[in-house]
C-alpha cells in the first residue's frame, strides 16, 4: 500500500495540469524565403495575399522607424513579390504594406493598367496608409514598374511632400528594349498604326517600352522632389528593364547601386531581385539612412536564391 499515496500525488497533478494549462508557445515565425519560387509557392497556397507580417493596421510607427513602408510590385503582385523583404522589414521594426494594384484581364498580376490608373490606385493605398498610422509620410519601396509609377505620383498627383525615402528596385525609368525584344513590337505596332493606338493607351506594361512617349509623362527627374532620398538597385544580370541602367537615376539626391560592385558572385536576374539577400541589405540599410558597403556574399542563382 505503500506505493498509493505517490499515485495518488501524480493523478491529482495531472488533473491540475490540464485544469490550467501552461500557456502555448508562440511558433517561431519561418525564415524568410531568399528565391523569387519561394514567392511563387505562397501564391498557390494563398492566391493575392498580403506577404508575411504585411497589413497590420494596427501597427504604429516608432521613433526609430518613423515612416510606414509601402511595398510596389511591378507585372506581379503582392504575394508572389514581397515574400521575402516584407517580412524582414517587420523584424527591423518597420510598420509595412503592400496592396497589388492595377489589375485588369490578367487575373491576379497588376500593373497592367494604364500608368495614370496605377498610379491614382497606388495614391489612394498611400493615403489610407497615413490615414491609419497617423504618419506624415511613407517610404517607398518598389519593383520593376512598381519603382517607376510613383514619379507619376510625385509630378502629377502632389505625392512628394508624402514620401520619405524611395527605394527603386530594376525599375525602368527611361523605357525597356526588353532584351531586343522590344523592337520587334515595335516594328509591328509601326506597321499598324491603328494598333499602337488600340493597345498602347490601355497597356502599362506597353508604356514603359523604350522610346515610349508615355515616359515623358512620368519624368522620373529627382530634382521634382528635392526632400526625396532616392536609392535605386540595379543588376547587370536584368533581363526585362534593360539595359540595367535604365533603373538608375541622376541627382544630389540618388544613390546608385549596382548589385554586383557589391557581390560580384551574385548572379540575380529582374525577378529574384527582391528577395536577393544583397539587395534586401541595401533596402534596409536605405531605409535607415545608413552607408550602403560591399556585402560578405555568397554565389545567388537566377530565381532560385543563394546557393547553400
């Protein structure tokens, strides 16, 4: 009988336990994906999502991170281009958000609207950002075309005093021959004048081609907003806003990074850009106004990330 008392001691024990559990251990949050597939993943798990930690709309800017950042994606969306960087931006303590805009006949990929229609859209997701975090101005992040059409914003729709910093990833500023590709539509568009006029007014991705008179309407000149920092990031490896220097920007105000003065090894193409541990490095270091320097680096293949 000896053996009960010590028994009895472990079944009431055990009953407390379950009476009041101890409380859950939050889940670590998964590290973030270093590969554009890891952007293509989250979007056939969860079609035009928000990415991860993206769209509190309870957060509030710190003091230490004063602005919220706005993420812009380019002939994409949100989910599939932000996968990795939104999340890394949350862990430094910024207030981050996305929004895919620009939607048309293509489903979830935006920007496929006119320039004026993206850029009144990107706008309006500016102000509802402000709105809800009580900031005075946001920062800048964008991709492709989603680093372009906010120079609309500036000259057209009264958007400087609202941005901060301007972070423009492979974004082509002064038109894309798309790799040689271009011309051949433009020869065709050329050919049937009637076309050009068809297509072109209400095609986006059609405006940026290079030569474009659409470009003129953007004028992506930093001089028109003085108070912007601007920092773009280009890689010689682009091969849709090409060439690569049509992602840079003139003026007091720039900084121009090229990825590979940074990493020669880094092989990253238009698409892994915004997940690239690099170019994420000179986003973050932007943003907080610090020096951008070389990178310890590691060899990254196109849209499959780093190599282990």
């Amino acid at each position: 009988m000896s053996g009960w008392p010590a028994r009895i001691a472990v079944s009431v024990a055990a009953i407390v336990s379950l009476s009041n559990p101890s409380p859950a251990v939050a889940e670590p949050e998964p590290a973030p994906s270093y590969s554009y597939l890891g952007g293509l993943a989250a979007q056939f798990l969860a079609p035009d999502t928000a990415p991860p930690g993206a769209n509190d709309w309870h957060c509030r800017p710190d003091p230490a991170h004063p602005e919220p950042v706005v993420l812009l994606h380019g002939l994409s969306n949100q989910t599939v281009t932000w996968n990795t960087l939104a999340p890394v931006l949350v862990s430094e303590g910024y207030c981050v958000f996305s929004t895919t805009y620009g939607t048309g006949q293509l489903g979830p990929v935006g920007a496929v609207t006119p320039i004026e229609e993206s850029a009144v859209q990107v706008g309006a997701f500016i102000d509802r950002v402000l709105a809800a975090t009580g900031a005075a101005r946001v920062d800048l992040v964008g991709h492709s075309m989603g680093g372009a059409i906010p120079f609309y914003y500036i000259n057209h729709l009264g958007g400087a005093s609202r941005i901060d910093d301007y972070v423009a990833m492979a974004a082509p500023f002064h038109g894309t021959t798309l790799s040689g590709i271009q011309s051949m539509f433009a020869q065709v568009l050329a050919a049937v004048p009637a076309l050009d006029e068809a297509i072109t007014p209400q095609c986006g991705p059609c405006q940026f081609t290079y030569g474009s008179p659409y470009l003129r309407k953007i004028n992506p000149d930093p001089a028109v907003a003085p108070d912007v920092d601007f920092t773009t990031i280009v890689t010689r490896y682009d091969q849709i806003a090409t060439p690569y220097e049509t992602g840079m920007l003139a003026g007091p105000n720039v900084r121009n990074i090229l990825l590979q003065d940074l990493c020669a090894q880094d092989y990253t193409e238009h698409y892994e850009l915004t997940a690239d541990p690099v170019a994420i490095g000179v986003v973050v270091a932007a943003l907080a106004g610090r020096d951008i320097a070389p990178a310890s680096c590691r060899p990254v293949l196109p849209f499959v990330g780093p190599v282990s």
